[in-house]
C-alpha cells in the first residue's frame, strides 16, 4: 500500500444512475464537506453516463456533463476514477472498464459479475498501467468484508470464508419458514416486492452469490478468480417440509457459500446447507447478508449488514472513493495479480455430515435396506427419525456423522435400488459454524 494526497479535487465519473448510482451522487452531494476533511481533499462528480437522459432520478444532474456513451465517459481527461455502477459481464461496463484503465483511471465497480468473469484480466491491465480497481460494493453490499480481508486480516493465513451472501434466497428460505408458505409461493411474493433481477435464476439459482465467493476466495487464498470452478446449487429444491423437518432437528436451510483451501485444491462451493439454528447464521432474517472469515491469528470474525440496496451499496462505493482519495492504493486482490496462483478445483474435498430426507414405502425391512446402503457406502448413521403417516410412504429423517461426498453419491445411488424409496431423497450438507 502506498499513499499519495493531493489538495486537489477527485474528480468521478459514473456510469450508471440506478439505485446505486444515484445513492452515490446524494452521497456526494449532502455529505461534500465531510468527505473532503476526512479525505483531505475535495470530491466531485464531473460527468455521468445512463442509458435515458430525460428520466426523473430524484437527484440534480444539471452541474454534471452528461455522455450518452459510458465508453466515452470513461476516456474523458477530466475524470480521475471511473465509477462502473451498470452491471454485466460483458458489453458496455466490460469495454468502459477496460478504456478507463488505458485511459489512465482508477475505477471503481460494484459489478460482480465482471470481476467474477474477467477478473485477472482486468486486475493485471491496471496494475500494469498504476491504477487501481477497487470493488468493496461488488460483494455483500454494505459490508466491508473485501476492506476485512485485504486490510484488516492482511497478516491471517485464512482457513475458511462462508457467508448467505444474497438476500433475496435468505428472505425467501426465512419467509417459508415463518410464514409456512411453500416455495413457488414466496417466489412469486419476491418477484411482486422487485427483490428477484431480471434473470430470477442469478439469484434463486446461485450465480449472483457464486460470483460474491470467487471474488472473496481470491483474496483470501491468493488465487486467480476461478469463477467457473464454483459448486452452483440453488434453493429450488428446497421445501417446506425440508424447512419444517430441518428445524425439528435443530437446524435452519441457508444458501451458503463456502470457500476453503485443501489438501486436494481449492473448494468453493455455493448450495444449500443446514446450520445449527443456535449459531450467528442461524439466526439470520430477512433480506440481510452475513460473511464468516476464519484466520489462524485472529479466529472467527463474523461480519453481518445488509446485502443489497441504494444506501448500503452507495456507501460502500464511497469507502473505496475515499481510500482512492486519500492515496490508498491496494492491488485489486490483496496482492499483485502477477503473483496469483491457479488454484486446482477440489469438488467437496472436505467431509462433512449431511442431512436426508427420503419416503420410504410401507413395506418389511425397508429401514434396514436404507441402513445397509449406508453402512456399504461407509456411512454411520447420527441419528434417525421417522414421521407416521396415512398413506402407503413414510417420512424419514437422517443425520449422517461426517461423510464425503463421494461416499454420500454412492450410497444416493443404492438407495434406488432398494426399491422402498416412494421418490428420490434429498440430501442436504450439514455446515459447521
């Protein structure tokens, strides 16, 4: 890190005037005088850039100049950083980032998807050019957990990061279970509040938080982002009698992220799993967003905030604003992008207990043949629990000891050959916390 403080003004362009975007010009706008005492010097919006000049934003514009074109924008000589607020992986926000960068701009990016995808390119063009690209607001909104692991647990080797890092799957999972609704049904409440993107599937599929976790894993391992080796499970699948039956047993269904290093690779997985319902995560509501760091200097810090939203997300854009202007200048990732490994991907290297949920049919040894299975699979089982019914299947409940999840596909696949399964049984990971 180094520092570089200059009286002179920060001048800002933003592409993109959505939520974000315009969260980050009041920001500017009602708080001018105390961002320049606490960055030492003044900042200004010089020029903005949306798709639709003409449409009613709830903040003045007039005293900015106004570029049709974000690419333009980015290329302006009266620009210092570059502020990408307009989402996608490619197209625009990609060929604007990477003119702001030949153009000689720090910028500044909430996109996910771009780093997630493009990362390491980007990364090494900037500092290859002397500029930065800072993305505190591109993972779990207003929470400075990019700034916790690049800064504050720069001297931790870190053992694990996991996190529920969208709040749309957390506000859904948390509204089935306290409401008792079914899936499709707080699906199409979340679509109707606006809280689902255009693609549902980004959010209840897994991607947007996917992206979160590659980025973090990055940092925190000092690896080259490797998006595309990013276990993808959403909560589709998920029930309320999955819901209702985890409960039972003490445990509450988040979509959660988890990346860790292992003898086998890198593990980076983003897919349903069961915490103790006593635990931080657990206990998590609504829409907020919660990010577990795990160092072996520091332990277990445990940052939670709000995921999403104009002021939270705005306010993290300005954190890096500000490091920017009072000359903090970090690599994108922790570390020079020159010196990032790539990692080889381990698919749930790392064994764990998991819960299964199965309908079994009314008929002799049925729970013995489910046992064997397990027991020829090398599973032990924790404990077992069997609900009465009415009809000709009967719901089962098991939590397995510690398994891999190679022994668990294993054992999936002898359960159907039984032939005392009424449908296909879940299973779901049991995550310590």
């Amino acid at each position: 890190m180094t520092t570089d403080i200059s009286p002179r003004p920060l001048r800002l362009g933003i592409a993109g005037l959505g939520t974000v975007g315009t969260g980050l010009v009041k920001i500017v706008q009602e708080h001018a005088p105390l961002l320049a005492s606490r960055a030492g010097r003044p900042i200004e919006i010089v020029a903005v850039s949306a798709r639709a000049k003409a449409k009613n934003r709830g903040v003045d514009l007039s005293a900015y100049a106004w570029e049709d074109d974000p690419v333009a924008l980015a290329g302006r000589a009266d620009i210092d950083v570059f502020v990408e607020l307009m989402g996608g992986s490619d197209g625009p926000a990609r060929r604007a980032t990477e003119t702001a960068i030949a153009a000689g701009k720090d910028v500044v990016t909430a996109n996910k998807a771009l780093l997630a995808l493009h990362g390491q390119a980007l990364a090494t063009a900037a500092e290859a050019a002397g500029k930065v690209i800072r993305f505190e607001a591109a993972v779990a909104g207003g929470i400075p957990v990019v700034k916790a692991l690049t800064e504050g647990l720069a001297g931790n080797e870190i053992s694990r990061v996991m996190g529920v890092m969208n709040g749309t799957c957390n506000y859904i999972l948390t509204r089935m279970e306290s409401a008792g609704l079914p899936y499709e049904t707080v699906f199409q409440e979340a679509s109707d509040l606006g809280y689902l993107e255009a693609d549902p599937n980004l959010d209840v599929g897994g991607i947007d938080a996917g992206h979160k976790l590659a980025l973090l894993a990055a940092i925190a391992f000092g690896t080259q982002v490797d998006f595309d080796a990013v276990e993808l499970e959403g909560i589709g699948s998920i029930t309320i009698e999955d819901i209702r039956q985890a409960a039972d047993m003490g445990y509450k269904i988040k979509l959660l992220g988890v990346a860790q290093m292992t003898g086998r690779g890198l593990e980076q997985r983003m897919s349903p799993c069961l915490v103790p319902e006593t635990s931080p995560l657990g206990q998590l509501q609504g829409g907020t967003n919660m990010v577990v760091l795990e160092g072996d200097a520091v332990g277990q810090i445990v940052l939670r905030g709000a995921g999403a939203g104009s002021g939270p997300t705005a306010s993290a854009v300005m954190a890096d604003i500000m490091d920017i202007a009072r000359g903090y200048r970090v690599p994108t990732f922790g570390q020079p992008a020159a010196n990032l490994r790539q990692a080889r991907a381990a698919r749930a290297a790392v064994a764990a207990p998991y819960y299964l949920r199965m309908q079994l049919l009314d008929k002799p040894g049925a729970l013995a043949k489910v046992a064997r299975v397990l027991g020829e699979a090398g599973i032990s089982i924790d404990r077992m629990r069997q609900y009465s019914h009415e009809d000709v299947a009967a719901p089962v409940l098991i939590v397995t000891h510690k398994t891999t999840r190679t022994a668990l596909e294993e054992a999936l696949v002898g359960f159907e050959e039984t032939g005392v399964m009424a449908g296909p049984p879940v299973a779901i990971r049991i995550e310590a916390v």
